[in-house]
C-alpha cells in the first residue's frame, strides 16, 4: 500500500502522516514514511526529538551520493537511471514508533550547477519504493501542487489531499484533486482537519462532492493534540478525538483497498 498525502502548507498533513504511519507500525505493519517536504519535520511527529533530526543528512543534501548515482565523465551530463537498493537500506532511520523514516529534505544546488542530479535522486528512490515494495509506505509531500508537476506522487495507490475549511485550502485541495485525476491515481479522498462543527464540515463536503471525490474522515479541532505540539510531544500514542479519526482514516483506506 503505499499512500501520498498533500495539501496546502499549514493544514496538518505531517500530524496525519506521522499518526497514520505510527498506527499502520503498531499494527504490525513494515511501515516506511518519507518525507519529501521541503521543511521536513516527519521525524518529530514520529517521536524523535530535534537532535535526532538535525543528525539526519537528507538525501538532496547527500552530495556524495548524488554525485555517485548520477555523474558521468562528462560536464554537465548526468545519469537519469540508476540503483537505489543501498540508499533505502543505508539512509532510513528507525523511529520510537517502529516506522522506517527517510527524508528528502530541500533540493538544492551543489555550488553553481543546477539541481538536476538530486531531483534525479528523488525521483529514483521514490519511484522505486512505490513500484517494488511492498510494505506500507507513506510519503508526506511537500505543500502546494508542485510534487504533482515533478512526477514525485506517480503510482501511488491512495492519494489523501488534507484540507480544513478555509478557502485557500479548499482551492489548493480542489487543484490538486483535479491534477492527481488527471494523472491517474486511482484512489483519491478528502481529509477534513481541525474540523469545527457542521458549517466546517458542509463546505468542505460541498467542495468534494462535484469532483465525485469522497471525504475520507472527518477530524475535529482537538486542544489536545496543539497541546502536544506545544509541549513537542509526538502524537502517535495518543487516545483523542484526532487520532481516533485517523484510526477511521486507516480503516477506509484497508477497506477501499480490499473492495
């Protein structure tokens, strides 16, 4: 199963990644979560502290990977096919939760040269974990419609487009679902977050359905789980009304996944 989940910055797609990707590990499933925001902070979400993440060395930010797969003897030419076994077996990180965590981390140029070799990287290793694993994967992309342009969220199985109520939101979540059609995920649904009351629910539903796209789960505003970020506590072990929706947000992806 491997499953993208995106939206507009600041809508709580890491909170729904990082919770989902805990509850798919205590399961008992091989759970791999990437991060392929370009400010990833997965890793808190997951239960590791701001140590752990600042010993992290992204994989655009490898320079001695980026230059192994894809430099060639010749200026300015690069490999666009190569082997990413080792860099999926060498670069995750295992987390409190159980999930397996790699991070992307922001493309950059390497001193004057473009930034074609890391996104070849990207593109590679996460192509590569969405058409041969078989584990659940979960990638929590960057914010915005830009990943939909770079291919990084082809072949998914599920794509979830997190949005709350607010009109931006809803106009980046209706772009984006439009777009992953047209690209042809075959599963694509809502999450509505921090939902507060019916008035919340009711816009976010009537946006959805002319696109014929369900909404997934519905998850209410919940003062615990600000009070969690505030104190940084993760969120994966948590019994509140949030993660028992996205408990729900798991059981309608296993049951569309066997129907």
């Amino acid at each position: 199963m491997k499953i993208a989940v995106t939206g507009k910055g600041g809508v709580g797609k890491t909170f729904i990644a990082g919770t989902l990707a805990g509850q798919y590990a205590a399961a008992g499933n091989k759970t791999i979560a990437i991060d392929a925001d370009t400010s990833p902070n997965l890793a808190l979400t997951l239960g590791m502290t701001e140590a752990d993440l600042e010993k992290i060395i992204p994989i655009a930010e490898n320079t001695s990977i980026i230059e192994e797969k894809t430099k060639t003897d010749y200026p300015g030419v690069f490999k666009l096919i190569f082997t990413v076994d080792d860099i999926i077996k060498n670069q995750s990180v295992q987390t409190p939760c159980g999930v397996s965590l790699l991070v992307m981390g922001t493309v950059q140029s390497m001193g004057s040269g473009c930034a074609c070799p890391a996104y070849s990287v990207i593109r590679n290793l996460i192509g590569h974990l969405i058409t041969e694993s078989d584990e659940v994967i979960i990638l929590d992309m960057e914010a915005g419609i830009e990943h939909l342009g770079r291919g990084t969220a082809e072949h998914v199985d599920v794509m979830l487009i997190v949005t709350d109520a607010h009109q931006a939101s809803l106009v980046t979540a209706e772009r984006i679902a439009r777009l992953a059609r047209e690209g042809g995920i075959p599963r694509i649904a809502l999450v509505a977050n921090r939902v507060r009351g019916e008035e919340s629910s009711t816009r976010i539903s009537d946006m959805a359905s002319p696109l014929h796209i369900p909404v997934a789960t519905v998850i209410p505003y919940d003062e615990e789980i600000l009070d969690a970020g505030v104190r940084g506590l993760s969120p994966v072990h948590l019994d509140t009304p949030a993660t028992r929706a996205i408990t729900d947000l798991l059981n309608w992806i296993e049951g569309t996944r066997k129907s």
